[in-house]
C-alpha cells in the first residue's frame, strides 16, 4: 500500500489500523506492505545537502505547485492570498479532500523539534512543497542524517519499505544509489540482494508466487469452486406514469447540431 502521510506519527496511525483491520478480517496483518512517499534531498556532507536543496527552491514554481494541487483536488487556489494560513474549514471540498487538509493540519506540530512541521500551512508553502516533490517527507541533509529518517520511518511508523520520489532526475535517485543505499545496508536496513533472484516482485515482497491463502482474491484461483454470486436485492422503484403518446413532441424532423 502507497501512503502519503506528513509525519511519523501520521504514518505509524494509519499503519497501525490497516494492520489490526487486516487481523479482524483473519488476515495475516505483516502481509500487508506499507510504502510512505518520501522525496530525500542527499549530500556528502551538510552544506552540500542545503546547496542541492537551496538551488531547488530557486527554480521551484510556487503558482505551478498551487495549479497542480488544483487540478488534483478542484479547489482553485488562486482565490486565497500567498500567506495567510488555511485550515480543513477554510478550503471545501469533498470527503477524500477534508482527509488530505486533516492530514496538513496533523502535521503542525507546534511540539515538534521540527520548524518546518510547526509552520502553519499557506498557499506559499503548500505550492513549494507541490513544486519540490508532493506533500511527503523531506528530510534534507547528509547521508547519515537522511539515513536516520528513515530509520525511524522503519522503527517507528512501522513502514516496510519507501516510494521514493525525486527532485531531479537522475540525480536524486544517483544519490539514493551511491550514497543512501550504502548506509541503509550497513545498518541493516536494506538488503544486499533479492531474496529470490530472478523471481517475481511478489515472490521477493511476500515469498510467495501466488497470493497467499488468506487474501481474498485466493478464492478465485483456477480449479477452486467457483464462488455463487451474490444476488444484489434491486431498490424499490415506484411505478414510471405512462405518458401519452399524444404528449410527447416529435423532434425526427429537427437537425442535430454538434
């Protein structure tokens, strides 16, 4: 399962819940696969790591981020002015929308040791953060730093792997290869090669080929019984008038214009 959560502490919630649903359901809660998004900006050192970072800001559209935001959730962000803060109640939307402005308002933290994560949300800032990846994490800095991220995401959120996004390409993901990947072995938190070389993705993520017997899609596996279809009760519909024909307007004789 992809996630986009802001924070650790949004990622472990979510987390948590999927697994113990899966587990009412009779399911095997760790055979559930949680990827948070995370957007790392890596450099050999500090000051490498806020160049990198400082030259995306510079060329980061703000009004693009805010366009992109707009189409993906149909909440024109040009009404609202650059600085002024915005909550769930501020902006409108559907329910899929208030999840996604509930999720920006649970990561102001104003307890967090993070200043970025205690800054409220504005226009400004949600385009720049569109503009620099997507709303995920962004930790910014050296190897092990960066590395440390993502450990806790591991430790404490309980994630089992990351959809990592990038800033520029290829360069963010030669980073994460050459510098990111390294470290993360050395800690124990990647592997040096697949489980099964040469198998299939859900061979390597799950260690089974097929879909293990407690998913639901496993009932309908070739050979199996077929599963009797559920009978859908129908609505009550009440009964259409008949319209005389006498009411109804001939339009044969009338063009279509497309």
């Amino acid at each position: 399962m992809f996630l986009n959560p802001c924070t650790v502490k949004q990622g472990k919630k979510v987390i948590a819940e999927a697994r113990a649903a899966a587990a009412a359901e009779g399911r095997d809660p760790e055979s559930l696969k949680f990827f948070p998004c995370i957007v790392p900006i890596i450099g050999r050192t500090e000051e490498e790591a806020r160049e990198k970072h400082a030259k995306a800001l510079s060329v980061a559209d703000v009004i693009g981020g805010l366009a992109q935001f707009s189409g993906y959730t149909g909440i024109d962000m040009s009404v609202f002015p650059l600085d002024e803060p915005f909550t769930s109640s501020t902006l409108k939307g559907g329910a899929g929308i208030q999840s996604v402005l509930n999720a920006f308002e649970a990561s102001t933290d104003s307890s967090s040791a993070d200043s970025a994560s205690s800054e409220p949300w504005t226009p400004r800032r949600l385009g720049m953060r569109m503009a620099l990846g997507g709303l995920h994490p962004c930790p910014v800095g050296s190897v092990s730093k960066v590395a440390d991220v993502f450990e806790e995401w591991v430790i404490e959120a309980d994630c089992d792997g990351f959809n990592v996004a990038y800033v520029s390409n290829p360069g963010s993901f030669e980073d994460v290869v050459d510098l990111l990947v390294p470290e993360l072995q050395r800690r124990g938190l990647m592997w040096d090669d697949y489980d099964v070389p040469g198998g299939t993705f859900r061979e390597n993520i799950l260690g089974t080929r097929t879909l293990r017997e407690d998913h639901y899609g496993s009932r309908f596996k070739h050979g199996r019984e077929e599963v009797k279809s559920i009978e859908v009760e129908k609505p009550d519909v009440a009964e259409v008038p008949v319209v005389q024909e006498k009411n109804i307007p001939s339009f044969a004789s009338q063009p279509i214009v497309i």
